[in-house]
C-alpha cells in the first residue's frame, strides 16, 4: 500500500451506503483508512461496514442527515474527539429530473437541502477540526451537470454548479491552512438511482432505455461507481498533495466530445 496509500486516514464519507459512496468506502478501506460512513440509511450503511470488516478493513457507521446542521456539528466533534479527520468525502446527495417548469417549489428545497445545505454543513463541520489538526483534505461529489447544459436538469444541474463553486471557495480560502478541495464531476454512472428511475418511469423498457443512456457517452457506456472510488482515492492521497482547487471530469468524454 505505498502507492495511494490510506493508511492511518480517518475519513468521512456521506452517503456511503449505496452507490458511488459505497465504492469509495470500500476503496478506501482498503488502501488503509479508517472509514466513518455517514448515511440516513443504516441498513446499507450496515452492509458495507461488513462488507470492509471481511476484508480487514476498519468502519463505523453513523446515521445522519446532513440538511440538520446541529447534528452534523454534533457528529463531527464527537468523531474528532477520538481521533483527527484527515478526510472529508461530501457524497450525499439526492437527483431530480425536470426542467423549470416541472420542477416544483419543493422539489426545489428538497434538491437544495440536501445537494447544497447538506454540502455546506459537512464543510462548517469539518474544516475548523482540521485547522485546528494542522490539515486535511475535502472531496466534493459534482456533476457534469454542472458544467455543461444538460436536458431536464434545472434543479439538478444549479445544485451542482454550487458544489463546484464551494469547492474552488474552499480550496483558495483554506490553502494556508493545509487544506486541499478539489471535486469530482461524473457522468452517467450505473448506480441504484438509475435502475429505481428505469424502473419507475420506463416498466417494462427498462434495458432498451438503459442502453439508449448508456450510448449517450462517446465511450459508449455508464461509468461504474468503482471507476469514481479510484479517481477519489488517488485524490485524497499523499500523491495528490500539489491538487487543489481542481474539478475532475470523469465522463466517458461526455463533456468535450459530445457535439
């Protein structure tokens, strides 16, 4: 484990109970890090936390919604008091499709409390811990969304603009703290949310629409969450030291080859 290595790392991750946040849990585990997986749902989370133990790995699960600032304040000291938070991976976040008009004025809250809210009070949270620690270092979960217009996206794509702006915020205000910032941006990744939207607005089409998704990126198919989790660990290691305020597309080429 020399080479992006993890170990000795305390790491937060929200929403690491499915998903991309899952993968990069288990990813980080194995490169050596304690990992500390925030979600609302304890049965996934509880999942992957045996999932890490069978592999040697070391993870404590805590529930958490990240839109409640006060219990977010509250979970991070008490995490900080048991050892310092070397890593914090902003994952959690919800998806909504629609344009303006048919996203409603509580799909709205709803996309902000937890896309940006939750982002912002993971970050209050954290930071003042690794100031006070000497250093740390900030992943933030964006979008390809949020860098280039994409149908049915109104609140989807604003609430992804923002994490990328908090990024380049925190990355330059905190830089002389020792703290790096730096996102990543996917394209379509085969995650649950996509099946449980097939499956929801497309019965019985569920594979024809998928492969139809799936071919809308030049490289001609979905990303994998694993393929996510290996960009965040080389970004969150002692590798990376000299990366900061950077957002990385991970997309199939989506973003500069689609016409």
């Amino acid at each position: 484990m020399t080479t992006f290595s993890l170990k000795d790392k305390n790491a937060i991750i929200t929403g690491g109970g499915s998903g991309i946040g899952k993968s990069i849990a288990e990813k980080f585990a194995i490169q050596g890090a304690y990992v500390h997986i925030l979600d609302i749902n304890l049965e996934n989370a509880q999942q992957v936390k045996s999932n890490i133990e069978k592999r040697g790995g070391h993870c404590q699960i805590h529930s958490c919604n990240v839109t409640n600032q006060q219990e977010v304040i509250s979970l991070f000291g008490a995490i900080a008091a048991e050892n310092r938070i070397d890593i914090l991976v902003n994952n959690a976040g919800i998806g909504f499709v629609g344009n303006v008009e048919q996203t409603k004025e509580e799909d709205l809250d709803r996309l902000y409390s937890v896309n940006i809210k939750g982002v912002y009070n993971c970050l209050y949270a954290a930071i003042p811990h690794m100031k006070e620690s000497g250093g740390g270092t900030i992943l933030n979960m964006a979008s390809v969304a949020g860098s280039v217009g994409i149908a049915d996206r109104f609140g989807y794509s604003m609430t992804k603009g923002a994490v990328l702006t908090m990024t380049y915020s925190v990355a330059l205000d905190y830089i002389h703290d020792h703290i790096r910032c730096n996102s990543i941006s996917p394209a379509r990744v085969h995650t649950p949310f996509v099946d449980a939207y097939l499956k929801k607005n497309y019965p019985g089409q569920e594979q024809e629409v998928f492969d139809q998704l799936a071919k809308s990126q030049p490289i001609g198919r979905m990303g994998q969450p694993e393929e996510i989790a290996n960009l965040a660990v080389y970004l969150c290691s002692d590798e990376a030291a000299f990366i900061t305020g950077c957002d990385y597309p991970i997309d199939g080429g989506f973003i500069k080859l689609v016409p």
